[in-house]
C-alpha cells in the first residue's frame, strides 16, 4: 500500500505529492494520548516537553494532552500557552495542554479557565490529576462553567479522606506487605457521584485512569442511563496486578494502583464494550531519586508513551480498528483536537504512524527516549515497533529513530 | 582406585573402649576427680561407653557431659553454615576436675583447640586430657593424645570413617579412599 | 540463609533450627562467660531509623557476644538527617565492609530495598506496619520453652493488628509451627486477610493457651479506628478477670512496651502467667541465634 501526501494532507495520487511506501507495515491513525504528564515547567530533571515529545512520537503519537500539575501548576493561560509554544517548538507532536480545575490544584476555587480556553493553547479538558477535585460543590461548578466552552473535566477519582497515606490497592497484598491500603470505593465512590453530578446539570464527565472493576460498572450503569461521560484506561492497569508490589519496588507504585486480576479483567472487558472509550498512558516520569527509594517515599507513576501501543497489541492483538478507535479517534474527540483521529483517507491530516506488528523488542529502561528511567516493563519482551511516525505529512519517527 | 576396609570391627571396637577405659583408671589413681567430656558428635557416645565400662570395672560412677565445638571453630568461614550441636555440662561442672575430652578420630587437632577453647569457657578445669578411639596423624598442631585407643598410619587422601551403634546402628572403623 | 526480611521465608524447620540453636545460646547467656568467639572479625551495623532502645541493645548485645564488631547507625543526628537516601547509605555500610546490616526502619518493606543495594545480610528489626521477624522468633521461643512445643497450640493475639509488625510476624510464624492463631480486636484494627479473626475476646479466653497482648497506639483515636481508650480496654484489655477466665496453664505475652492501663493492667503485666521480662532475656539468644545463622559460614 501507498500512501500520498501532499500540503501535510492525505490526497489520492497525485503529481508532485510525496510517496510513502507502507511496505508491509500497518499504518495506524496517529496516536492520541489524552493524559501525558510531561514535567515542564518545574521538574525539567524528570521529563521535558522536548523529551516527552520524542518519547511521543516514538510510541506512534502524533498529539499528546499534557497535564496540569507542573510547577507553576497549569492554571494561568501563561502557563498553559507557555507548554504549548514548548510543544511547537519540539515539533514531533501536538502539544495540547491541559488546564487545571482549581487554583494550584488546591481544590479550594476554580481557575481561570475560560482564559485558558480562550488562550492561544485553547484549553478544552480541565483536570486536577494527581488530586480528586473532591469539594461535591465545586465540582458541580466546573461541570457546569465549562459548558460556556464545551470543555470537560476530566477526573481523578480519588476520595482523599479514603486514601490518606494510602499506598497501594487495599486488599490481601497490602494486608500482608503492611502497606496503607488504597480502597477500590475511594474511586468508586467519586465516580458514582460525579455521573450524578453531571447527569444534573447536564455535562459532560471524563474520568481518568479508570483502575477497578466496581467503576467499570458505575459508568456502565451511567452510559445506558444516558450521562455523558467518557472513561480511560492505562496500559499498565490492564495488565499489571498488585502482586508486583511484594519486591516493594517503587517502580509498580502508581496512583491509581495496580489492582487485582479480576480488576484488569473487568477493565479489558469495558475496552472491548465500549465502556471505556480509550486508553490513555498517564505517563509520569520520575527521577531515580524519587523512585529508587522506600516504596513509601517514592513518587507514583509509570512510563507509558513508548509502551502503550505494544501493551494495547499483546493485550487485545492485531484488533487495528479497536486501538483505532481507542488510542486516535476517541481521544482527539473527547479532548476536541479537530486535526487529530482520523483515518487515513484523502482529505484527512497526514498524521499516522507505521508499526511493526511482528517485531518482538525487549524494554531497556535505558534505552527509552524519556530522561527518566521508571518503566514497569522492564526486560519484558513485547509486540509491536513503531518504525515510521509522521505529522502532517512530516516525519517525525524514521526507522525507529526520532528524526529530532 | 576407590576402597573401604574395616581396619576396626565391631568386637575390636569394644576391646579398644575397654583399654582406654584400664588406662584411664591407671593413669589418674583410679579416676579420682574425673570428668568425662564428649565432643560431639560421636565422641559423646564414646564418653559415655567409657563411663559405663568404668563403673563396671570399679563400681565408680564418673559425670558424663557434651562438648559442642561448632561455635568455636576456625575454619566456619570456608563453609556453609553448621548445625549446632547440644552443649552439656557435666553434673557438678568442671572447674578444678580433671576433665578428659573424648573423640573418635584425632587429625590435625583443630577439633581439641577449638574444644579447649569451649572448655575454658564452662570453666576452670584442673587437668585436661584426652582419649581418642583412633589417632590417625597429619597433626597441624602442637596437640596429642593421652589415651589412644589405635593409631592407623593414613595417607592425606584417605578418609576414617568411625561407626557407632548408638549413631550408626553398628560399630566399625573402616579406612576409606575415593 | 542470606537475609532475614520476613518471618513468612521460614519454613518450620528454619525455624525450629532457629529456636533450638537460641536454646544453645540461652544455655551460654547463664554461664559466667557470656562471650563465643564465632563472629570474630565479622561487622554487623545496626542502622536504625526509628528509637528503638530496646531493640537496638539486644541485637548489639548479641552481635558482641559472638564477638562481632559493632557499628550503631543511628539516622538522628547522622547523614540521615540531612536528607541522604537510604541508597547512598547503603553504599557507605558497604565501603565500611558491613558483613550484616540490621535495619529498623518506619518505612514497610525498607529492608527489602537495602538488600537489594549491600552485598551483606540484611536483618528486618522493624519495618513500618510490616513485620518484625525476630521479636516473632523470640515469641516462639518463648512459648516454647513454658509450654514444651508450639504445634497445636491456640493462640490469640489481642489488639491493633491492622498497624502491628510484631502482629504479621507472629501470626506467620507460630502458623508454620502448628499453631492455631486466631487475630482479635474491634474490625477496624484487625483486618479479614491475615488469617482466623474474632472480635469477641471474652468467649475466645477460655479456649486460649497463649493470649499474645498487642500495643495499641493512643492515635488511634483520631483516625476514628475507636471511640475512645477507656471503651477499648473494656472491650479488649485483659485485667485480673479476663485472666481468670484463661485455662490453668495458659500464658499472657506481651511485645513491650507496654501502655499498662490500656490494652493490660499491671495485675496481669505482673503476674507469673505473664512471660514479658522472660521475652525480653530470649530476645539477645534469639537474635544470636539469627546472626550466626547468616554469618556463620561462607
């Protein structure tokens, strides 16, 4: 297959356009993630918008939402147009920021976020992940504010008076490893009355990294009632169990938490259905310093851009119309990324990637693109290798290779 | 090529305890003081045979006691870690007896040193001695036996495997080469 | 054995070789010499996190009776203090040629990170809310030694399960020997995965060998884990008369220290069922015991 490109558009064949040979390959549309933790401003020793972009590209990503918590935290259109500019500059994806709900994610009063939408970045999804907007007040109120802008909150549901000091899922493994358990209600419970919430005053709920079977059902429930909310999956948490915290490495600690087998299970099914709309990488670098460490001290989170599309290929397999929908079309839809999540069809934005689905690859924390090292995946072999990743047109992955 | 041969058999065994035992009571006036003290593992059995053939020969009951040496040894490092045995200190102690320490095979005589050692901690005995089943030579200390029950001249190579029927089911003394 | 980090690694025979070589030791702690000469030339570090005198003495006496060198760590007023990772401290214990490195540390599972980062043993004195292997072993020993054996025997242990190391350890460990264990206090302190609970103390006493006194921590009642102290010790601290309600030959313990008042009033702490100074003496065999295991050899 051939596909043509001209202007940074797909067209039929035409003169003049630019061929690219698909030569065995499967050409997806490019990659979406709706949840990049990228570090920039603040922790530039973790990540950078640069590095995070490579990573991106690297993973089949042509767009990436990055959130809010950076230091400032993203809650001034400065801030947030200053992530975008950095984005434009890197040059290997769209970076979208993401605006944050409360002032400093501090859960205490709303942003300015009409400015943000207003903003050169156009902020459209307002999250204050890694903290639950958990005031049932003012979450009522940004539901309903950002109807203003058909923007959407986007959720991390987390009752915090739940999950103090909580460090991973509560369950029989806590019990035995003496760790503060993280209860599956604390999301639960957040969910369930976020989609009430937003059934109320009518707007639109997405909910982050969606880690149990109980909120599997609590959006089901609430999608056949008519609520409109959509939902996302990490890569690892449908595929990691909290077993893996026995080696008490920090590297399994992630927030949500690995969850149960039944748990990841219940998430597959809910991708499958259609519960879930996406899957999502929450990619969250961190320093050897914050993790290699006492679990307890250690920073939540995980590596995902690099690994999201092959953990989707080994979990699900060559369903190419499934990690469509899932990882390009939905996403760009609930983050409103016009230019993003399309098929590969003329007239289309030439934003695809070209992968490898026979080739096998070992991960090597080293040998990642992000400046930090904190993957789960370590020595696991897995499906999947993007070779090619173009945007608009532009190739921004050639041969395995970042072209910058 | 590999052998084993029964340098001692089990009737030998017993004429060999019963020696020891008349010199024991020759050398020491007729086991005034004595203490008899068994480095485990099977110099305890030994002690034990020599305490029940002198009180067959004089009508003398001798304390008997356990000598565990592991905690002592010199060589710990150069092996997995050994079992510990059971410690016993006779009836009475041993501070100013005239405590005899008994084994089955003396060799380089690091297993003495090391029961020394263990011995000055439990107390302050008059005298000590020893009495050993076999002496096989290749000491690598300044340390001999006073009573031997036979010397078997060996080579380096050779191994001396000592049977007793309350550890082995038998008695015997077999020269072995691999 | 390369590291002692949980008593859950134990298998019975471990274990009962770990409690038959403490009574070796035991015998050596009456004698007027106290000192083995085994661990010459051996250095354990004792790398504490948390205050924890009593503990600390007892693994530093032990290592010295066996004739170890001994370097306390303490993280107040150290490196530690100043913001160094227990990393970089590894790395130092290991340049000093620490041969074993006993840890206590607020942290669960801390040991486990250092074992990975020193080529010595490591020994698990206290992990956060995880285990405390050695102060289970003590117990085992302990109940062995008045009661003659361990298999078969019903054990309760009494109070906040839910935050208590020495909780983990014991109910792991005295059920690898044989013993029936079952977990009590009010359901917010004992959870349901550990093993047999029971929130009725009073109707468990009569049935019990062993009743095994827990520390409960006056914070509990702030994070509403209970109403308040003095409804706690009506519920769940044995007096004079729930002692009385124990058979004949059954034993109170208690990992120390106490709050006498509390979860034990001083009539039961002082009686003769009561073995709590007798674990304290079993403790330094019970930990030479431990060290030998791990250093003892190649």
């Amino acid at each position: 297959m051939k596909i043509y490109i001209r202007d940074g558009l797909i067209v039929d064949k035409a003169a003049g356009a630019q061929v690219v040979d698909t030569d065995g390959l499967v050409a997806l549309p490019g990659l979406v993630d709706l949840h990049t933790h990228l570090r920039e401003p603040g922790r530039e020793d973790a990540e950078t918008v640069l590095t995070g972009s490579r990573a991106a590209a690297l993973g089949g990503y042509t767009a990436v939402c990055a959130m809010a918590n950076t230091s400032p935290v993203a809650d001034t259109a400065g801030v947030v147009e200053q992530v975008y500019r950095l984005g434009q500059e890197a040059g290997l994806v769209d970076v979208q920021p993401i605006g944050a709900v409360t002032v400093g994610l501090a859960g205490e009063r709303l942003a300015e976020l009409g400015a943000m939408a207003e903003s050169a970045a156009r902020v459209r999804v307002f999250s204050d992940d890694g903290f639950c907007v958990h005031d049932p007040r003012l979450m009522r109120r940004a539901l309903e504010y950002v109807k203003a802008f058909n923007g959407v909150i986007a959720q991390h549901a987390e009752e915090p008076r739940l999950t103090e000091g909580a460090q991973m899922h509560e369950g029989d493994v806590s019990q035995r490893l003496g760790l503060t358990g993280w209860p599956a209600v604390a999301e639960e419970s957040i969910i369930a009355r976020d989609v009430l919430l937003a059934e109320h005053v009518g707007s639109r709920l997405h909910v982050c990294h969606v880690s149990t079977a109980g909120s599997v059902e609590v959006i089901r429930q609430a999608k056949a009632r008519g609520v409109q909310v959509t939902a996302e999956v990490t890569p690892h948490h449908l595929l990691l169990t909290h077993e893996l915290a026995t080696s008490y490495d920090p590297v399994y600690k992630v927030n949500p938490p690995l969850r149960t087998a039944s748990d990841v299970e219940a998430l597959r099914q809910g991708v499958l259905d259609g519960t879930i709309d996406i899957i999502a990488t929450d990619h969250a670098p961190h320093t050897s310093e914050d993790k290699e460490c006492e679990w307890a001290y250690a920073r939540p989170g995980m590596l995902g851009l690099e690994t999201a599309l092959p953990i989707a290929i080994h979990v699900f397999g060559e369903q190419w119309d499934l990690i469509s929908e899932r990882m390009s079309y939905a996403p760009a839809r609930i983050a409103q990324l016009s230019g993003h999540g399309h098929p590969l069809t003329p007239g289309n934005p030439a934003n695809f990637t070209l992968i490898d689905p026979t080739a096998k690859w070992a991960v090597d924390p080293h040998g990642l693109a992000s400046l930090s090292h904190n993957t789960p995946y370590a020595g696991m072999t897995l499906p999947g290798r993007v070779v090619h990743t173009y945007l608009r047109g532009v190739q921004t992955v050639e041969n395995g290779k970042v072209t910058k | 090529m590999p052998y084993a041969k029964t340098v001692l058999t089990d009737a030998d065994v017993q004429r060999v305890v019963d020696r020891i035992a008349h010199q024991i009571l020759e050398k020491t006036q007729g086991a005034q003081d004595v203490v008899l003290m068994g480095i485990v593992s099977r110099g305890v059995p030994l002690a034990r045979r020599l305490a029940e053939r002198i009180s067959a020969f004089e009508g003398l009951s001798l304390p008997v006691g356990a000598l565990d040496i592991t905690l002592y040894r010199d060589d710990l490092r150069q092996q997995a870690v050994r079992k510990v045995g059971h410690t016993e200190e006779p009836p009475g102690g041993v501070d100013g007896r005239r405590v005899i320490l008994v084994d089955d095979v003396l060799f380089s005589g690091r297993t003495i040193r090391a029961a020394l050692d263990a011995l000055s901690d439990l107390g302050r005995p008059g005298v000590v001695q020893l009495a050993v089943l076999v002496d096989r030579g290749h000491r690598q200390l300044p340390i001999r036996a006073d009573y031997v029950g036979k010397n078997i001249p060996t080579a380096l190579t050779e191994k001396v495997r000592v049977k007793l029927a309350e550890i082995d089911g038998t008695d015997e003394v077999q020269l072995e080469a691999a | 054995m390369k590291h002692l980090l949980s008593a859950g690694d134990l298998t019975a025979a471990a274990a009962t070789e770990i409690l038959d070589i403490a009574a070796e030791m035991a015998a050596v702690q009456g004698r007027e010499i106290k000192k083995l000469p085994t661990l010459r030339g051996r250095t354990v570090v004792n790398l504490f996190y948390e205050d924890s005198t009593r503990t600390r003495i007892s693994f530093e006496a032990a290592a010295k009776r066996l004739s170890a060198d001994v370097i306390n760590f303490s993280a107040k007023g150290s490196s530690v203090e100043k913001g160094e990772s227990l990393k970089d401290t590894a790395w130092t214990l290991q340049a000093m040629g620490a041969d074993a490195v006993v840890i206590r540390h607020p942290a669960s599972g801390a040991p486990y990170r250092l074992a990975n980062w020193v080529n010595g043993s490591v020994l698990n004195a206290g992990d956060g809310t995880h285990e405390h292997p050695t102060q289970a072993l003590l117990d085992a020993y302990t109940i062995r030694s008045r009661m003659g054996r361990i298999d078969g025997l019903r054990v309760a242990i009494v109070g906040d399960v839910l935050h208590s190391r020495v909780a983990r350890s014991n109910a792991l460990l005295l059920k690898t020997l044989g013993a029936k264990v079952t977990l009590v206090g009010p359901p917010t302190l004992v959870p349901q995965e550990l093993g047999d609970v029971s929130y009725d103390l009073d109707a468990l006493l009569p049935d019990s060998d062993v009743v095994m006194m827990l520390r409960v921590q006056k914070e509990r009642m702030h994070s509403s884990y209970l109403p308040s102290a003095r409804e706690y010790s009506r519920r769940y601290g044995l007096d004079g008369a729930r002692l009385r309600r124990l058979p004949e030959h059954a034993i109170v313990m208690h990992p120390g220290p106490m709050n006498r008042g509390m979860e034990i009033t001083p009539e039961v702490a002082d009686s003769p069922r009561s073995t709590i100074v007798e674990q304290v003496t079993n403790g330094v065999s019970v930990r030479m015991a431990c060290l030998y295991l791990l250093l003892g050899g190649k």
